[in-house]
C-alpha cells in the first residue's frame, strides 16, 4: 500500500524524525542530524525543494560541514557537483586540456602514470567522492616503492585534474590541497671534473664506442637526451653549427619504446657554434659510421624513425640513458684501478665540465645560458656559482694597475 504526502506532511514527518533522533547512547543529536548505522551520521537539509545530503563518522565535523554548506546554498556559491568518474574526467582532462598544451612526452608519461598508479586505486570512485584521505593514503602507499619524483608526479597530475574540475564547478574542492607528500632530499653538489680529471677521461675513454660522443658532450654542453637525438640533418658542417631540436625519449610502456620530444624548454632550441676540432671529429665519425652500415648489412636495425642518428649503439639502435652511465662507470674505474683519483662522474657531468671551463676561460656568462640553453641566465649563475668567485677575484684583481 502506498500512499501520497503533502508537502506540509513531509515537513512534519522531518521534524518529528529531527525530535527523535539519538545516537547509540540515546543522546540527542542537532537538528538534521541521525544515525545511519552504528558509526555514520547523515545531515540533510532542504533548499528551494532540493535535498542537500551530507555525511561524516566524525559528528562535530559533520555540523561544520552541514553548517558550511547551507551557507553555500543559501548565498548562491554552490553548483551542483557531477557524477562524472575520476577515470571519466582524467581522459576528458587529457584529451581536452592538455593535448595541446604540453609535449607529447608529458602527455604519454601523464597516461602511463595515470594507468598505473592512480586508475585502479580511484578510476571508478566518482569524482565529488574522492577526499584527501584517499590520495593521502595513496601517496603514502607509493612513497614505500617509488622515488619522490614519481609520487610528485602523480600528486601534479591529480591536482591538475581537480583544479580544472574546480573550475568548472563539477566539484566544490580540490582534495590534493589537504595532502602532502616527503620532502625531496637534497639535490647532491654538482659534479664537475678538474682539469686533470677531464685529461684522464678522455684518454682512459679513447676504447669506448662512445667516446667521439664524450667529445662533442665536452665541445658543447648538451644534455644526454640532446646528444642522443641528434640526427646528421641537425650538422651544419658549412657553417659549423649544430642545431638542438629534440631529446630522445624513451617511454617503457608504449609500443615505440623511443621518442625524440620537445626540447625541454623554449631557449632549449638553439643552435651551438662548433669548434674546429668537433667538425672534424664530426666528419671522421661520419665516415665511419657508413662504413660500419655496409660492413653489417642488413644487421644494421635502427629503430623506426631513428635511421639517421648521429650518435648509435650496436646495430645503429638507439642508445639508452643506462648504457651512458654504464659505460662511463666502467671507464672510472680503469682510471681508479691504475691509481688515479676521479669522482664519480655521470654523463651530465660532461655538461657541467663544459660549462665550467667556459667560465674559468672567460665566457660571458649571457652567451653561456643560450649555448646551455637555459630559461634564464638566473638559472646560470645559480648553478655555477662555485665557478664565479674566483673569476671575480680575476676581474677585481685587473684593478690593481690603477693603484
């Protein structure tokens, strides 16, 4: 049997409810609110015939809210918040507000971190539903087998979603506001080699299949991925000039495992004048290099995309990250093995090595942000502070005659 209320009845029914309601030891609980189950409490409230629902384990919390959000409604601050999915609205976000904003390389590591961190953990949650204690819970889980960079990633991509979200009023707030993760620990010294130290490299590296490329690291202060994207197309050899176009990129989860992307920022396209002595490494290594492809034939297998690289591993493959840093640590250790000291150097240790013996031999260092391809010569001065007060102490020093 079923039977109809008016909306008067309803009222009535409503507050009789409020008059009855107790919690589990028979205390009265505040108008609008009741018990649902043994912990839960549910506020509710109406407003120009729309039913506001809220609801919290925790009951002075509860009030806060339930209190909050009346006044939201009745001053005209709330919009309804969608049912849309996190999973929904992260493709959505994707494909409406970053494709076109970001690298492609940004925009597939976005997908993959997506995928497999935050898509089985909140993907079907609905969105308005997610609360800090999710992604807090989230982030902490991560931080027991992840590096603080891949949870800081994941923690950039969830609240961009939301602030977008935000924005568009399909939630009132964005809960990453209310979480943190570990602080980073502090970047190391940088690593640059003394002029001693360069010597032995380059004489210790002289067997490496990398070596000619030690050799253009150390003549222009490219970055690995720089170095290793760099195609014949992008030497100059006429005007001894070597254009900066890409990074290469290597993305694990997609179906081309290489990618060569963006530059990493805009003053990051440039062009760098080359040395005599790098144009005729340059030449010799590209001699070489055609020699090696007719020798090995049809065992020469370069990635799609990638056949006329500058810089090749075995079989004209494109060389990875790892195989740098491997073989320059097999490298310091033939030179420690023979008694000589050398830190630990890493591939971007070339960079600064370069751009230190710039500045040691008088280098502007306006002129060594564009051939670094810094943002700002800020940015410049920051990283090679170690550099300049001894050049400082140079400059002043030149004063001395006027004395």
């Amino acid at each position: 049997m079923y039977m109809v209320l008016s909306s008067k009845c309803w009222r009535a029914l409503e507050n009789w409810r409020d008059k009855m309601s107790t919690d589990n030891n028979g205390k009265k609980l505040p108008k609008g609110i009741r018990m649902r189950g043994k912990e839960l409490y549910e506020a509710r409230f109406t407003y120009k015939g729309e039913t506001y629902v809220l609801y919290n384990t925790n009951l002075k919390l509860l009030q806060n809210e339930l209190a909050a959000k009346r006044y939201e409604v009745e001053h005209g601050f709330y919009a309804k918040e969608s049912n849309v999915t996190v999973d929904s609205w992260f493709h959505t976000w994707m494909e409406e507000y970053k494709r076109n904003n970001v690298k492609y390389g940004t925009y597939k590591v976005y997908l993959d971190e997506y995928k497999t961190h935050i898509q089985e953990t909140l993907g079907r949650r609905q969105l308005k539903d997610v609360r800090g204690e999710h992604i807090q819970k989230l982030f902490n889980d991560m931080a027991k087998r992840y590096s603080h960079t891949t949870v800081n990633l994941v923690r950039v991509i969830l609240s961009g979603m939301y602030t977008q979200a935000v924005r568009n009023g399909m939630v009132l707030r964005n809960p990453v506001e209310n979480t943190s993760i570990k602080k980073k620990k502090r970047k190391r010294k940088i690593r640059v080699m003394t002029q001693e130290e360069q010597k032995l490299f380059m004489r210790y590296s002289k067997t490496s299949q990398f070596y000619d490329l030690y050799i253009v690291a150390l003549g222009t202060g490219m970055r690995s991925g720089e170095l290793r994207a760099l195609q014949w197309s992008d030497i100059d050899f006429d005007n001894k000039i070597i254009h900066v176009n890409g990074t290469l990129k290597y993305v694990a989860k997609a179906r081309e495992k290489y990618m060569i992307d963006e530059p990493k920022s805009e003053t990051s396209k440039r062009d760098i004048p080359m040395l005599e002595n790098l144009v005729s490494v340059l030449r010799e290594h590209r001699k070489h290099q055609l020699a090696t492809r007719m020798l090995l034939g049809n065992k020469w297998r370069p990635e799609s995309g990638f056949e006329n690289l500058v810089f090749t591993g075995s079989f004209g493959r494109c060389i990875s990250e790892t195989a740098l840093y491997e073989d320059m640590k097999k490298i310091r250790a033939q030179i420690r093995e023979d008694g000589h000291v050398f830190g630990e150097h890493t591939p971007h240790s070339l960079r600064h090595t370069f751009a230190t013996r710039g500045f040691e031999r008088g280098i502007p260092p306006k002129v060594m942000q564009e051939i670094l391809g810094h943002k700002s010569i800020t940015m410049t001065l920051d990283i090679y502070s170690h550099v300049l007060p001894d050049k400082k102490a140079e400059e002043i020093n030149k004063l001395a005659a006027m004395f």
